[in-house]
C-alpha cells in the first residue's frame, strides 16, 4: 500500500524543513504522490529511523523492543552462533541488523569466560589471524569485531591485532575494535582499527590520540550509556565516568565522527544491561551532556553511522531509500529529549504505532 505523509517537517540531515509530503510505497520512500492513501502528520516531526551503533542480540524480543523506540537499524557488536544471526536479519517489520558474528579474543580474557562464546573465537596468533576472518566471512559477517585489551595474558598481542585487521581489510570488511582502556586505544589504532567502540576508563584520551583518530578518518562509538552504568556500578577500574565524558568531549572538539550506541544487552553475568531500544534515546542526551548540540547527536544516530559503515540505502529521508522512519511529537534540535515522544515508527515501510514515553 502506498502512503502519502502530508504536513510532516522533515529532518533532512542538516535542519527541519517546512511541512512536506513524504510518500511511503512498499519498503521504500517514494516521489510520486498518485494513487496514495494520506495520513496528516499534524506538524509533527519525521526523523530517518534512528541507527544505534553498539547492541547485542539475544533474540526476536529484542528487535520489537529497538523497533517500539525507533531504532530502525541496530548494529550488533557479537552474537552466536551463526544460525541465531541468521534468524533475525531480515525480520518482516522488525528492526534490520548488521552482525560480525562472535569476535576475536585471546585465551583466558575477561570475553573468554562470557557464557557459550564459541571456541573458534580465540585467535591464537598473527598466523591464525586469517583463519579466524575467513570463518568470520563465510558465516556472512558484515564487519569483523576484535578485542583490545591492555596487553598482558589474556589479550591479543600487537601483531596479532595487526594481522587480523589485514586479514579483515583484505576480505572486504570493517574492523570494531573494543577499546575500554587508553593502551588498548592505542594498539588498536596502531593496528587500523577503523571503529573504536567505548572509551578508556582509565584515563581520558590526550589530543595525540585525538588527533590521530581524525586524521586516520575513524570513528569512535564511546557507549556512554554503558560507561555510565558501569561506573555507577562501582566496579574497579570503571568507576570514574567523567574520564569517558571527558574522552568524548575531546573526541568531539578534534571533529572524530562521533556514533551514537548503547551497548544494549541482556547477557548473564554482565555487570550492566542497557535495555535495547530506549536506552539509544538515553545515549543521544548523554552525548550532548558530552558537548554535541542536539542536531550532532541526531546526525550521530542517523546520517553519521549509515555512511561510515556503507549503508547507502539508509541514514537520511529521500526517494529510493529504505521506508525507515520514525514520527515525533516536538523539535530534537532544541530539545534531543523530543526523540523520546514517538507517534509513529515505520521499518521498511511496515508502520507500527508504539506507547510513547514520557
């Protein structure tokens, strides 16, 4: 069925534009109004389904949830095995994902002991570096997630890093690195590195590393929302959130693209769990808290993450691209709280009307 949306302002990437029509035909944003079916936005906001950059999948539920939020994309940071990755791409509806399946670890590391990660995750050296990506590939995994940690047992060393973001980049992929500590921020940008997902929780990032990360073209997903609820845990180590405010606020002033994800899980043992969907809304008002005005933080939950990882069908409102959208009752460039109040969500082009949130 094809849908006209009259009287919506559109948020085009840049600023909202007047009242406009945006048709909706099938999956995807069409010009041609002929023949629609017209539902009045009343003046309301329309937004590009929103995009968070850091999640981890358990299972059909959680896809409703990202989905009843707005949260058209998500952008899954380990999931396994393969055949449960397989389950949810492409759900009717339901909110679209990308996934590198599992992720690189070395042996007797803090992910080596997370419950049922496969046993083919830990990379035993530069040499098995390949082997690793290969399989990563022919499961279908869109980028390839690795883990640096301060070196020592239990992390992947410095060549081993190196080499399986060759083996990546020669395979056609991306590489996220996990980057929790400022020599592990180091190693993985030493390595290439072309996504650096959290922020040292040791110490804030200097204006070197800052620096390099802009100049190399990277970008950083610092998942405040989970640094926060660690630090607010009170675990060793992680308990001084200002130290990721203030790596995010640097990351920021040295024009890093900055990507907006939360880090959403619901894993046993995890001493945090964002909750999928609400908790992105959460991370967009602690990056402006950060120092990013409202119109950034909504570019680093849309345009920003679509672009930097090829998503070329989606990330802005525009004829040919994906029918994502989601409908809001106020203005988020003067007040990012505004994206909390949604009146309508479509995936694909599939409506859905969710309970707003105060």
């Amino acid at each position: 069925m094809k849908t006209a949306l009259t009287n919506a302002r559109v948020f085009d990437g840049r600023r909202l534009l007047g009242p406009a029509t945006v048709v909706i035909d099938g999956g995807v944003i069409a010009a041609d109004p002929g023949g629609a079916r017209e539902v009045d936005a009343g003046g309301a906001v329309l937004l590009p389904g929103l995009i968070d950059s850091h999640v981890h999948l358990h299972g059909p539920e959680n896809l409703r949830q990202l989905r009843d939020h707005g949260v058209t994309t998500a952008l899954d940071m380990a999931t396994w095995p393969p055949a449960l990755v397989d389950s949810l791409r492409a759900a009717p509806g339901l909110t679209d994902i990308r996934s590198p399946g599992t992720l690189a670890i070395a042996a007797g590391g803090l992910h080596s002991r997370m419950p049922g990660v496969p046993a083919d995750s830990v990379v035993t050296g530069p040499a098995d570096a390949e082997r690793f990506v290969a399989a990563r590939v022919a499961e279908g995994a869109d980028y390839i997630k690795i883990v640096a940690e301060r070196p020592g047992p239990g992390a992947l060393d410095q060549a081993t890093l190196d080499a399986l973001v060759t083996a990546a980049h020669a395979h056609g992929r991306l590489v996220v690195a996990h980057t929790a500590a400022s020599e592990a921020y180091a190693m993985a940008q030493r390595a290439g590195a072309d996504v650096l997902t959290h922020v040292p929780a040791d110490r804030p990032l200097d204006a070197a590393a800052t620096a390099r990360m802009r100049a190399a073209g990277r970008a950083a997903v610092p998942t405040l929302t989970m640094m926060e609820g660690l630090a607010a845990a009170g675990l060793p180590g992680l308990e001084h959130y200002d130290r990721a405010r203030a790596s995010t606020a640097a990351l920021h002033r040295a024009g890093v693209r900055v990507l907006a994800g939360t880090d959403s899980n619901a894993t046993p043992g995890v001493p945090f769990t964002p909750p999928h969907g609400s908790s992105l809304h959460h991370e967009l008002e602690l990056l402006v808290d950060a120092g990013l005005s409202p119109l950034e933080a909504l570019r680093a939950a849309t345009v920003l993450p679509a672009r930097h990882f090829g998503l070329t069908d989606r990330g802005t409102i525009r004829p040919g691209h994906r029918a994502d959208l989601l409908l809001i009752d106020g203005d988020p460039l003067t007040d990012i709280r505004a994206t909390r109040r949604i009146l309508r969500v479509w995936c694909a082009g599939t409506e859905h009307t969710p309970a707003a949130e105060a």
